[in-house]
C-alpha cells in the first residue's frame, strides 16, 4: 500500500466517525511504515525463537519483541507531521529505548560471564542517561506550551528531575555490593539493586527537597497551604515502612520456637526410622537420572556404608565417582534441540555412574554368595572385587538389593 498508492486518511472518510479536515490530507505511511518495520522485527524475534534456543536467546528475542514495539511509536512520532515537537520526542524516545537496550544487552553478557557488577554499573549509567533523556523531553514540551513561567517552570522542573535520577543512579551503583560476603554491604547492595523502586523513591525524595527548598512555591504560591498534607503524606510513609520491618522482625521471632519445635519433631521422628530408611531409595535413584540432583542418594549410601562398619576414606572413594560427578551444561546460544542432546547425553552418563557405584559397593559376586547363604569371597564367586565390607545386615541388603533391581 505504501509503494503503490499514497492513500490518505481522506479516501476512508466513510470508516471513520468524525475526521477533522487539517488530518484529512494526511499520508496513510505515517501509519503503514512504522507497522511494517514494527512487524519486520517481530518477525525476525519468531524466527531466532524457532531457530535458536537457550539463555541468551529467550533474552534476545524478549528484547527484539521490545524493540518493535518501541520503533513503531518512536516512527509514528517521527513522521508524525502535526508538530515538530512531536517528531523530536519521537528520536529522544528512540533514544532512550538505544540506551535501554544497550543495557539488556550489558545485563545479559554480565548473566553470561557471571560479573554482576557489570549490570550494576550497567544500570547506574542507563539511570543517568534516561534522566538526561526525560530532561531534554520535559523542556520540548514546556518551552512549546506557552504557559506564563514557562522559563521558570523549566528550570524548576529540570532541577528536580535531574536531582532525582542523579542519586537513584548514585545508589544503584552499590549493587556492585550484592555478591559480596560482608552481610551489611550484601543487604545494601540487594536493596540497591532494585533499580525501580530506587528511581520512584529518589524522585519523591527531590521532589519533597525542592519542596522544603521553597523552590516549587515560585511555580505556584498556593503550594505552601498544602504543607501540612505533604508533610503527613511523608510521615505516613516512613511510619509504615518502619512498621513492617518491625511487624517482620517480631514475627520472625515468634515462629522461630514453633518452628523449632517442628523440627525437633521431625528428627525424633527421622532418628527412630530405620527399618524402612531405604524404601525411597527408588525415588531417590529417578532423582538423580531423571534431574541430576543426588543430595539424597549421597547421604542414603553413605549412611548405608557407614551402618556396615565401612570406613570414612573408604566410603569416600567408592563414592568418588558420584560425588565428583557434573552435568555437561548447556550452552548459552545455541541451534534449537541441542539442549534436549545434551540432557539426553547427561542422563546416559548418571546412569553409567551409578551402575559403576552400585557394582563397587556390592559386587555381583558378594550379592550372589550372600544369596546361597555361603560367605563373601567364596570359590563361586573367588574372582569377584571386594571393597572390604564386613558382614551387612540382611535388611540393609535385601533393601539396596531392591534399589539395584
């Protein structure tokens, strides 16, 4: 439609209900172009989620996703021919969707590289530039409204603004803090990381400086009847936010011998079973090669091996392999299906690392002469490897023995 014929709003006055005659001649492309680039990204977003799989692709594809939305409104604003002040905005906020993306795509390689101080800065830049941004936006539109003031207004506003995003970008910059092992600079640097709720509340907060500065009421006087309600609004704030830090503490406190107490229960309860310890060792065995998580077959044989007299270093090297066992992890990027190969590939190689484990700690041979009734390392059996177990009991082994079946 944009190549063949220059339609106009004009030729679909019959579609919409009032259309003004100064928007009558206006080209159909002002629409058209920017939905067609719009879909051409989407587009492109579908075919690297079809093709591609993977961390940095689900990324990738939630920000090319982001990037067609933000273009079409960036496009419309730029071609829109009503006001120039409008096709500025258009770039300023094209602008600041660049600086956006450019620091989705420092949050990902920092996700990568596993360097969380990258994001911080990251962040702290980003904060500042958007600051900068909305400034620049801010001032289009009041030197354009003809307000009386206006000048005034500006520079009242500016101030105000750039205050704000000056120390939420100052503040987020402690999230560098986050992984550190000190408790103090690792709550600091958590609470700084929440980039949202640092630029609301450093905006409010210059807002009520500039207020108590008297600079607001150059605007407009009457704000200075308004005092009392602003000053409780800050007061309401602050006693609430001082309330449920208390109200979590003392409820922490509270539970904690309740919850003691249930934990007490539960280990009475796990130090009288024995019988029936090994049950869930099936489950147990499916945990580990369906999901890779082996915390509880670790400790089931370990506590077996120990109740058969088995020594530390002993137990440590029979289950050597399992221990030192890890995944093959899966890449960051790449051709879609390879993740399913590689947890095919992992599943494999746990199951080959548990049989190897399984046949060090009962041997076929000592399960067969245990089966007759005859002694460990009979002639039946003289051939079979021996790990050094004294004689086990007949429950621990019939039950290891339904695990290996």
């Amino acid at each position: 439609m944009i190549y063949f014929n220059d339609f106009t709003l004009g030729d679909y006055r019959s579609l919409i209900p009032y259309l003004p005659e100064s928007l009558a001649s206006m080209s159909l492309s002002v629409f058209l172009l920017p939905l067609l680039v719009s879909v051409s990204i989407f587009y492109v977003a579908s075919l690297f989620g079809a093709v591609f799989e993977g961390t940095v692709n689900e990324l990738l594809v939630g920000s090319l996703y982001a990037t067609g939305l933000a273009v079409f409104f960036a496009l419309f604003l730029i071609y829109s021919p009503t006001s120039k002040t409008l096709s500025s905005t258009g770039f300023l906020f094209l602008a600041a969707f660049v600086v956006l993306f450019a620091y989705n795509i420092l949050s990902i390689i920092s996700r990568v590289w596993e360097f969380p101080a990258l994001k911080a800065i990251a962040a702290s830049v980003t904060i500042y530039a958007v600051g900068h941004i909305v400034i620049q936006i801010s001032t289009l539109f009041i030197g354009s409204s003809g307000v009386p003031l206006s000048g005034e207004l500006g520079g009242v506003l500016n101030n105000l603004i750039h205050m704000g995003f000056l120390v939420a970008a100052a503040i987020s910059l402690l999230a560098v803090f986050k992984t550190s092992q000190n408790t103090y600079l690792s709550f600091m640097g958590e609470v700084a990381s929440n980039y949202t709720l640092i630029v609301l509340a450093s905006l409010f907060g210059s807002l009520y400086f500039n207020y108590f500065q008297g600079k607001l009421g150059t605007i407009s006087p009457t704000l200075a009847n308004l005092s009392p309600y602003i000053e409780w609004i800050a007061i309401c704030i602050v006693a609430a936010l001082i309330y449920r830090r208390t109200h979590k503490g003392i409820q922490a406190s509270a539970m904690a011998e309740a919850q003691l107490g249930d934990w007490m229960k539960h280990v009475q309860e796990v130090s009288t079973y024995k019988s029936g310890r090994f049950v869930k060792l099936t489950e147990m065995i499916n945990d580990f090669i369906e999901e890779g998580r082996r915390g509880r077959l670790l400790v089931s044989l370990a506590t077996f091996l120990h109740e058969n007299k088995m020594e530390d270093e002993k137990i440590s090297l029979l289950l050597s392999d399992l221990i030192d066992y890890e995944d093959v992890k899966k890449p960051a990027f790449s051709l879609r299906g390879r993740s399913s190969v590689i947890d095919m590939e992992n599943k494999t190689k746990r199951s080959n690392v548990l049989k190897k484990t399984l046949s060090d700690i009962l041997p076929l041979g000592f399960n067969r002469s245990n089966a007759k009734g005859e002694p460990p390392g009979g002639d039946a059996d003289s051939n079979a490897p021996s790990v050094g177990l004294d004689a086990p009991s007949q429950e621990s082994e019939a039950n290891l023995f339904e695990m290996d079946g």
